[in-house]
C-alpha cells in the first residue's frame, strides 16, 4: 500500500508541476500580447509562424530559434 502511495504522490506532483508550467506560458503569452510582443520570436525577433501559433499558442519561439535552443545551440 505505501508503495501505491508513494506513486500516487509523484504522480500528483508531476501533474501539479505540468499544470504550473503550462498556466505559465499561457500568463507569459497575455503579457505579450498586452505589451504588442506577441507572435514575435524572443529570440530573433521575426514573426512566428501562424501554424505554430496555433498549435502551440504561448510558443515564444518560432520554429527555426526553438529548434537551436533544443539542439543546445542557443
């Protein structure tokens, strides 16, 4: 039973942690578009792709920058 238990925990944490990270990203992505940045890379400043965007809506990077900061490169 405490074996279950301990599960159970982690795996409740590990959902909690998710959840916080994406409620996050989305406060992040009102703020940008409340200060007129959204939409445009962090990064290199070019516009981010509308199918990116629509996807994932509080992407911060367009394709090209996130795939550099994936491979370590940024």
């Amino acid at each position: 039973d405490q074996g279950s238990d301990e599960a159970q925990y982690e795996t409740t944490i590990k959902f909690a942690n998710k959840e916080g990270r994406h409620l996050y990203n989305i406060e992040e992505a009102l703020g940008r578009i409340e200060d007129g940045t959204y939409g445009k890379c962090l990064e290199c400043e070019k516009e981010i792709g509308l199918p990116r965007l629509r996807s994932l809506p509080y992407a911060r990077l367009c394709i090209e920058c996130k795939e550099l900061e994936e491979a370590g490169k940024l």
